[in-house]
C-alpha cells in the first residue's frame, strides 16, 4: 500500500543567468515557527553567491530573500495546520533537497541568551554547536504539575545527533532521563512531586557512534524543545483515515482535559491535523479508496474484520491483555500483518500470533519484522478455509494508554511500486547531451506485468522518453529514463508508471516516489515531487 503525500506545485519561469553552483543548503535555523508568525531563518550548508528562488509545498507559507546571505524571512498564515512542510532552494546551478520546515502551536523563541529564564509552555529552537556543550532551561511547576518536554531533531529535521534530556531538580540532580521515544529524539512526561524550579538539559551523542567518549556538537546540530504543562497531542484513534468520508479521531497524549473530535476528509495522501490549542503534531496516512478502518475498542471483545484490505487500531491498555481480530479465509488464501507502532512513537513492543477459530492452536507468531524492524509482520497461509484469530499483544506482556498501534491486514497480491534514490537530476542543456534517471521498479509476489514509465509534468523546453519496464530481464527491476532540455530550466517535474491489460486499456497509474524517511505517526513519507535542472553550457 502507497501512503502517498499530496504536494502543491507552483512552476516557476527558468532562469536563464548563469551561476557557478547549486545551493547546498540542508537545514534551517530556527527550524520552524509558530503558526501565523514570521521568522527570520538562517541557512545551513553552502549558499552560493547570486539569485536563490525558493519553492513550497503550501501557499500558506511564504518565504523570501533578505539583504543578508544565508538569512531567509518565512511566514506561516495563521490559518495553517501545525505539521510539517517542505521547502526547497534551487538556482539556475540546481536545487536543494527538499528541506523539512516545522509549524507548530506554541509561541516560539530561538535559544535564548539566558538559558536559565523561564521557558515554559513555548517551544525552543536550539543548536548544539561545539562538542561538550549542554543547554539547559529552567521551568516552574507546581506539586502534581505535568510537564511534557519533547525533543524534535533526528526523526524530522534529519540532524545528525542522537539527543538525551534530562529533568533535574534545582540543584541539578537528575530525576528523570530519556533517550529515545520518537526514533532516537526524546520525550519525557514528568509530574512534579512538589512546588518549585526545575532544570531542563539537553546534550547529544553522534547518530552514528564513534571512538568518543564525550558529547557531540556541530553546525547542523540543531533541535526544537517543546516545554508544556498544556494539552499535547501524542497520537489517535484511529492512527489512519478512511478515504473520501468523515473521520472522528480521539487525540490521546497528555494534559488532554477533554478528548475533541476532529473530522477530516482527503481522498488520497498525508492528512495532517492538530487543533491550535494543543502541542504536538499528528500526521496520520490515508487509507487507499476500498481500505476498511476499524478501531478495537475492548480488550474482552473480538473484533470482527468483514474485509480485506483493512486497517486495524487499538490500544494496550493493561498488563497481560490481547487484542483480538477474527477473519475468514479461504484455503490457500495468503496474507500479510503489518503491525506498526514503535516507527509511531507508542510504547508497545508488538507481538502477533495467528491462531484457529477456537483459539486452541498457535499458526503462526512474530515479534520482529527484521533485525533492524522491532515492530511484527507476519505472511501466513491458511491451510483451510474457515475462520481464523489474529492475537496482538506486548511482547512483555506490558500495557497502557501509550500502547497503540495500527495493523494493516492486506491479501498478498502481486504488487508494483516505482521509486528512484535521488529526488533531483542535473544535466546540460546542449544538444547532444542527455540526462539519464534510473527508476527502481519494485515487484512484489510474483507481478509480472508491463510497466510503462513517463514524465506526466515538464517544464516547457524539456522532453523525456518514455521507457517500458518488461515482466522479466534487466529492464524488469530499472529502466532509465531518457531527457534532453533546448535552454537552461529549473523545476519540479512528476514521473508515473502505467500498467495495461492486453486490449491496452489503462488498469492502474503508480506514481514514481522519493523515500523521505520517517516523520512522526507516518512510519514512512515519500514525495512525487522530483527536481530537474538543465544548466546552460
């Protein structure tokens, strides 16, 4: 199943001057704002000299130039969403990767001179430049106060620092430590025992580890703190909406005093939603049109699932409980369960076993889906037509309000995605010179049909060819696609693949996709929205 993002696309006129280089630029400090506000960003990475236009997946977010290189002014319209959004840079040299840009709720302050002012219910857009170097806040909370402090770095930003936060009492005695909740970025969710001021500190260790014993800092070591003793939203139920009808989705997370509702309709892609008077944000993918959603509401109760394919939502709430889904098969029949929930953010640490109508006998049962995948996937053959029980559970037999998860239960299917490793492509406009983008065709169980792959949007100037992938052979796993530009241009361009029946009717359309990674309750985010770029010669 594709969990497709819907980006808006503005075609900009090419640029015809000349320059020496691309923008390298990677990240942004601050690297958001609060919705309705405007900021002033710096750019990090290589910004060359000359004119930069920007592109933006939203017209609720403008940026423009400044006097000053490097430094970009953004404003968000009071109106947005709090979500992520994605920004790019290019020239007529070529274009960045497209840089993520965080809206969030709370008022915002970009890592203040005195560290040790109070700082509460505002999120802090910091950097860890130098190596052993510690920020520290301070808040004060009242006895029995709730304090949500929520570290946003590696999973979105895609900063190379695996960040820790520490609670400290005023003294500086840690009370209460975490590393990893989102990913490696931390949250902690600390009640204050007593009246009083209470230290905040952040420090970080490389991504990837290496020979240092010591704390890590850099450049591009940048963060969002998020201190609040307000509502903030963690997740829902369910963790993913019905297409082209109503959803009402309960908010779960902390501070919550009520439980609102919130209806959403999109027809495709990443719905984004949070209401204005509550931290966090929620991103939730779309269910493909025909996709059942159901949501388990009781642990003693064994959830009927009357279609395949279908989205499965619940919650471990107690210690030792097991969620049940019964659903009919025929012999021969194969599926497949996903279950995903620590990629999500939840506590849990799924289990998932698949058993016969009376529950009498284990068929099969995972807890990893691979040495690097924590969370279950299980493919099963059923050996007989009839019913069948699918058990979700804590793989230590934990449980709470935090133990969510969502189950996508699919028939194995023979199956195609299309994909390419780099958003953007670079050649020159000259004639004899042609640009070559390699697209992965992805089979899965068994496809063996054609595939037609095209450019469906170019800007003016630039021809692709077309290229067909066959059901086997070399050009069944990649083909390349062809492209020639008559000027110099820059801007997004959009790839799809097509498969036909033998009267050569369209069956299906599959968009060509760039993995963006991970990015909150969406455990994976991928674009259509690609770059070409002709340089002159």
């Amino acid at each position: 199943m594709l969990q497709r993002c819907v980006w808006i696309v503005f075609l900009f006129p090419f640029i015809s001057l000349a320059q020496d280089s691309a923008p390298g630029i990677n990240r942004l400090f601050p690297a958001g704002l609060q919705a309705g506000t405007t900021v002033t960003v710096q750019a990090l990475g290589s910004v060359p000299d000359g004119p930069i236009d920007i592109w933006c997946e939203t017209p609720s977010i403008l940026v423009s130039v400044t006097n000053e290189k490097a430094k970009f002014q953004i404003s968000a319209d009071a109106s947005i969403t709090p979500g992520v959004y994605r920004i790019r840079f290019y020239n007529a040299a070529g274009a960045s990767p497209l840089i993520p840009l965080v809206v969030g709720s709370l008022p915002e302050i970009t890592e203040p001179d005195n560290q040790m002012a109070e700082v509460m219910d505002q999120t802090i857009n910091g950097r860890l430049i130098k190596n052993d170097e510690v920020d520290e806040y301070v808040v004060t909370l009242s006895a029995n106060q709730t304090l949500v402090a929520a570290v946003t770095s590696n999973e979105i930003l895609r900063a190379p620092m695996d960040a820790s936060l520490q609670i400290c009492d005023a003294k500086g005695f840690v009370l209460e430590q975490n590393d990893d909740a989102h990913g490696i970025d931390p949250l902690l969710v600390f009640t204050a025992p007593s009246d009083g001021d209470y230290r905040i500190r952040i420090f970080a260790f490389p991504e990837q580890p290496n020979s240092s014993i010591r704390y890590s800092g850099g450049e591009d070591y940048v963060y969002r703190l998020t201190l609040t003793t307000g509502p903030f939203v963690q997740a829902s139920l369910p963790l993913v909406l019905a297409a082209e009808q109503p959803n009402s989705l309960v908010l779960k997370g902390w501070n919550l005093t009520t439980q609102p509702n919130i209806t959403a309709v999109r027809t495709e892609g990443t719905w984004r939603g949070a209401s204005q008077r509550n931290a966090g944000l929620l991103q939730l993918p779309v269910a493909e049109l025909g996709t059942q959603v159901v949501t388990h509401a009781d642990d003693d109760q064994t959830l009927g699932l009357t279609s395949i394919p279908v989205w499965a939502n619940g919650v471990i709430r107690a210690s030792e409980a097991v969620q049940r889904y019964r659903i009919a098969l025929t012999k021969g029949q194969k599926v497949r369960c996903k279950v995903e929930a620590r990629q999500i953010g939840s506590d849990l640490d799924p289990h998932i076993s698949i058993w016969n109508a009376n529950e009498e006998k284990m068929l099969a049962e995972n807890d990893d889906a691979s040495r690097e995948q924590v969370d279950a996937e299980l493919d099963f053959t059923a050996p007989d037509a009839g019913d069948y029980v699918i058990q979700i559970r804590d793989l230590y037999r934990f449980g709470g309000e935090h133990f969510f998860y969502r189950m996508l239960v699919t028939t194995l299917v023979p199956d195609v995605t299309l994909s390419v490793a780099d958003d953007r492509l670079q050649f020159a406009a000259k004639e004899d010179v042609t640009g070559e983008w390699k697209v992965t065709v992805n089979r899965q169980n068994g496809f063996a049909q054609a595939v037609n792959i095209q450019a469906v949007e170019l800007p003016d100037g630039v021809t692709c060819e077309s290229a067909t992938s066959a059901g086997e052979g070399d050009s069944a796993k990649e083909v390349t696609l062809k492209w020639k530009a008559r000027w110099p241009v820059s801007g997004p361009v959009r790839l799809q693949g097509t498969v036909v029946d033998e009267s050569g009717r369209i069956q299906r359309t599959i968009p060509v996709e760039f993995d963006l990674g991970r990015c909150l309750q969406v455990s994976s985010l991928r674009t259509n929205q690609l770059w070409l770029t002709a340089t002159a010669e």
